[in-house]
C-alpha cells in the first residue's frame, strides 16, 4: 500500500465508530538498506489535533477506509520525535541513489507492507531517475528498499528537497488542513513547502494558522513576496497579522502592498482589535438599490465568499466600496430567495435592523448577534457609511482563547 494514496482515508473503529483521517505514516530509518519499520500513522482527529495509531492498532487497510482494533485511542498530540521520518512530509521528493545504475532519483512514493512478525516495513519505492540537465524526466519506477540508497535523518534536515509530489497531496486538501499538516513538518521542510506554494495558496493558509506560526512563516520570506501574500489575503485577517509586527515591519510591508490593497487594511488598523471596526472585513456583498434581486443572487453564490458573509446583501448609494454612500438597508438571504429574480433589491430591504458603531465592543458585538439571531451584521459610521461587516467567525475567533487553533489544550489521555 502506497502511503500518499492512504492520505486523507477516513479511520473507523471496530464498530464504526468515526476516529478521524490518515495524514502521514511515521517510520525509523536504519542505518543500512534495511526497509524502515513502520510505527503508526498520524491520524487527525476532527479537532484538527493529530494523534498516533500504532499500526499494531491497525486490523485492515482497504482503498476506501482504515479500520483498528478497538475505538479507544490515545489523544495526547503527536510530536515526531528526533529518530522518526515522516513518510508524506519527509520521505517525498527525498533524494536518492539507484545502486544498480548509479543514477540519482526522487521518491516519489513508498509502499508498506506486514511482515511475518506482524511489524510493518516500507518495502517498496516508486522513483524517478534524474537525468542531465537537458534530458526528460524518467518514468516512474517501483524498486525494493534496498535497491536504493536512501537519505538518512541528517540528510533529511540539512539537504536541499523539491515539494513537487508533496504538494500533489496537499492539492486536494482545505487550506485549514494544510495548515495542519504544515505545523508537524520540521521548519526546513515548512520553508521549502511555503516557497513552492503559490500567494493565493498560501494566503489561505495563513489565515488558518496561530499568529505565532504566521508570524514565522513571515519572516521566513523576503519582502516583496511578503506583501504579496498579505494582498492576497483578506483585509481583515492581514490587519490581524499585522498588528502582531513591530511598528517598523508593519510600516515597511504595507509601503509596499498596492495601494488599493492596503488601503482597507490601513483603515482596519485604526481601530482596536475588540471592536466591530478592528473585527469587520471591509469587503462584504455591497449593491445599489435598482440591482435586480437575479444578480444579488449570483454574488451569494460566489464560492469565495464565506456562508456567514454570503447571508446577507448590504444595498447603498454610490459608490459601492467602503466606505460607501449613503447606507440604505440589507437584503437577507432567505428573502432573495423568496423574491422574483426580476424584482429590485430595494424592494425586499430590511430598513429596521440595527447597526454596529464602529466603536462597538467585542461584548457588544457578541449581545448582537445573539439578540437578532444573526451571522453577520453591518457596520455603519455616523454619517451613514457603511464600513463593512462583521461575521460571527470573526466574533469567534477573538472569543476563543488564544492559540485555539492549535488544538493544544490539555484533553483526557484515551478516548
């Protein structure tokens, strides 16, 4: 079984019952050609913690689904200790040495199977020789263990790897799980992945992180591709970043963000972090009051826009960006899809629901939200300016304590 192919499987109890999916599979390489044994796998729970399976635990691997041998599990988080490798994480794009042609070539795979004595070993590679400079890639083969030389540890953490297959399995992921996985990698490997990752990509990742691991990852890239991702990402969630650095570096980043980019985040950064102006997106579903209800329809649909943000439709004056003219009213979702396509927006306007100062408190968001049943509410200066939104995410994630993304906190051993 080829270990990038179990990655993302679901894992079931004895009876069912839903422990999580596989993200890697850890071994112990040895100092010969012997094949790794094979530890566990590093499951991740819903939570997003990720935990070890030993694969004693493990009674069948099938093309759909992992099944272990009982439902109790460990749930302390899983640290790769220091002789452990990481199949997905590490071993991919490793370089290696065919010792019967004495080529190099990348693992691309590496396929485990049980031994006699129960234990498991990666038995297998699949490889693409490197040819000169000029010459096409080789095909893909599937070698035994031993007919390779393999990296060892020290070569894993100092030698330069591609991410090509890598990133082939994160391609497929949500942002928040390659963020994950990103936070059990070794901080070489961290480096090359975020170097081999796009702006849009990684501007979706970062928002998934803790601050602490965003403000690494930052550091890490020069400048100029700095700022690039800070404009990829969303307004609110860059001025949160931002606020972390010191006054220098949040000076020098947004001098060289586009204008029309940094512009919303300068305005955020006005405010405190625990009021509706420090908490809102600048950027929510924004019409004029003759737009046909079809078209505020297909902007709700927009699979960039989260459902929070997409529950509701703000109709102004010109001009249409924040801060805009003149705030008239919201369209809700549930009445668009009431209403003719035909019909105007400010036909189906809800005129009396109140609006967040944006000097609000994070406790008076919060009293808000729960008082009109809401997922996303405007805010709206003295004058009439609508500002922009905020959703119940963004009250969450300043609600939450801090570092929850992390998934650190302290949980009962088994479960």
């Amino acid at each position: 079984m080829f270990v990038a192919q179990l990655v993302g499987l679901p894992v079931f109890g004895p009876d069912g019952e839903s422990i999580g999916r596989i993200r890697d599979v850890a071994v112990v390489l040895r100092t010969d050609r012997t094949p790794p044994r094979v530890l566990g796998a590093v499951v991740e729970l819903t939570t997003r913690r990720r935990i070890f399976v030993p694969m004693l635990r493990v009674t069948s691997i099938d093309a759909n689904a992992v099944t272990l041998a009982t439902g109790s599990v460990n749930l302390r988080r899983f640290h790769q200790r220091p002789n452990e490798v990481l199949v997905v994480g590490q071993l991919l794009d490793a370089r290696a040495l065919v010792v019967d042609t004495g080529r190099h070539a990348v693992l691309v795979d590496a396929a485990m199977e049980p031994t006699r004595t129960r234990d498991w070993v990666l038995s297998r590679v699949a490889i693409r020789e490197r040819g000169g400079r000029l010459s096409r890639r080789g095909p893909i083969q599937v070698r035994r263990w031993e007919e390779i030389e393999a990296p060892g540890v020290t070569d894993l953490a100092s030698a330069p790897q591609e991410t090509t297959h890598l990133l082939s399995v994160f391609e497929g992921m949500r942002a928040a799980d390659v963020a994950a996985a990103l936070r059990e990698l070794p901080a070489k490997r961290r480096y090359e992945v975020i170097d081999g990752l796009d702006d849009e990509r990684v501007a979706d990742v970062f928002e998934e992180m803790p601050e602490a691991d965003q403000r690494e990852l930052l550091a890490h890239l020069d400048e100029e591709r700095a700022a690039d991702i800070l404009e990829a990402m969303d307004p609110d969630d860059a001025a949160d970043l931002l606020g972390e650095l010191s006054e220098l570096d949040r000076t020098r980043l947004l001098s060289l963000m586009e204008r029309q980019e940094s512009d919303p985040v300068r305005r955020l950064l006005a405010y405190s972090a625990d009021t509706a102006g420090g908490l809102m997106t600048p950027e929510p579903i924004v019409l004029m009051p003759d737009a046909p209800i079809a078209e505020a329809l297909a902007m709700v649909r927009n699979p960039d826009i989260t459902p929070a943000l997409a529950s509701m439709v703000f109709v102004c004056r010109p001009p249409s960006a924040t801060p805009t003219g003149r705030y008239l009213g919201c369209v809700h979702l549930q009445r668009l899809l009431r209403e003719p396509p035909g019909e105007l927006v400010a036909s189906a306007l809800d005129t009396e629901l109140a609006r967040l100062q944006p000097s609000a408190s994070l406790g008076e968001v919060t009293r808000y939200f729960a008082a009109y049943d809401l997922v996303c509410g405007p805010v709206v200066d003295e004058t009439d300016h609508l500002l922009g939104a905020v959703t119940v995410d963004d009250v969450l994630d300043h609600l939450l304590p801090s570092g929850w993304r992390d998934a650190g906190s302290e949980e009962p051993a088994d479960a």
